[in-house]
C-alpha cells in the first residue's frame, strides 16, 4: 500500500512540473558576434573562429577575444561567440553601456537599425574598426518546439518570467519568446538582470502568459 500511495505522489509532482513551464537560465555576458568580413579584418584573410564551448545548437564561445572602446572607456577581452553572423553585433548589459558612455537600445537580436557605434579592436595586431553595432539584447527565451507545443506557447509571443531562487524573488515583463527547433530550451537575461535577482545560471525561471 505504501509503494502504491509513493507512485501516486511521484506521478502527481511528475505532471505537476511537465504542467509547469520551467526552463534553466543561461546568464549572457557582455560578448560580440562578427561577420566574415569583419572577422577577417581584424584578424586576417582566410581566418576561421576557434570554438571553446558550445551554447545553443551549432553556437560556441571561442577562443578569440576583442577590445571594445565606446566614448568613455573601453572593455578587454569582450568574447567572440561563432559562427559568424551576417553583421557584427555586440551584445551588453545597460551598466556597460553606462561605463562605455554609449545609449545602447534595447531590442531584439539582429535588430541593428538603432545600434550605438562603438571601435573593435583585434589586440594582438592593433587592427581596429568602428561599427554601429552596440545594442543590449531584448530578454529572450530559446524554445524547443515540442516544449512550446506542450504549454501553449508561441514564437515571438511576449510573456513574464518569474524566479524564486536565492531571497531576491523577482518578476521580469516584456520577455520574448522564440522556438525552433535549432534551440534548445533556456532563458536568456544580460548580468544586470541576473544580479537584480541573485539569478544564476542553471536556475530555473518559470514562465506566465
């Protein structure tokens, strides 16, 4: 009898969390993603990134880092994350964009028409460009399509996410949300927000329509 009450528990908190829509987080540094023209310009003809650790599907942080100068000071060693994209893209936090001296936007990734122009440099060759690349990324979560099919959910749908990890519970609004199934399932806020709820990665968020 006991056995038969302990499944009946554990299948009850089994559809309790499949009913619940938790996704872990992925804290987002401050990082750049180059085209290939750029990339080969600050770092020669012919140059291929150098993955170190993969992210999302077929996403890796590399090897290879830059230096960002904006109108106030600078950031060393901002990571390359590959492959390379159509434009060069340089993803911070609002706090960074107050240390550059830069009015960042805040919009969707590859959403570039408003970004701030800021100097990327190659240190070990000095090579430097200056792009209108600089934006702080709209707080986003990736999704599988089957999570998204299981809870109701669409792409490009706005949603709240809220954590109760730690002692600093928090709620963030105006979250998007994107599927495919070249995802797979993770929040994504900048360092600003993680610190605001003493967020870390690996938590899980839960998301409210």
């Amino acid at each position: 009898m006991e056995n038969v009450k302990l499944k009946q528990l554990v299948t009850k908190t089994v559809e309790a969390f499949l009913k619940t829509p938790l996704v872990p987080v992925g804290v987002s540094n401050r990082h750049i993603h180059l085209s290939q023209k750029d990339l080969e310009e600050l770092f020669g003809k012919g140059y291929t990134l150098t993955p170190t650790k993969p992210l999302q599907p077929g996403q890796f942080a590399c090897q290879e880092t830059v230096k960002v100068t904006g109108v106030k000071d600078s950031f060393g060693k901002v990571r390359i994350l590959g492959p390379v994209r159509k434009e060069t893209q340089l993803e911070i936090s609002m706090t960074d964009s107050f240390t550059l001296g830069i009015n960042a936007p805040v919009c969707e990734s590859g959403e570039l028409k408003n970004a701030v122009t800021v100097t990327v440099e190659n240190p070990e060759n000095g090579v430097r460009i200056t792009r209108a690349c600089a934006i702080i990324a709209l707080r986003h979560i990736h999704l599988t399509p089957e999570f998204a099919a299981r809870h109701n959910l669409q792409d490009k749908q706005m949603a709240s996410m809220e954590f109760e990890s730690g002692n600093r519970s928090i709620c963030f609004k105006d979250v998007l949300l994107r599927v495919s199934p070249n995802y797979h399932d993770e929040i994504h806020i900048d360092t600003d927000e993680a610190n605001a709820g003493g967020i870390k990665n690996g938590d899980l968020g839960r998301i409210i329509i």
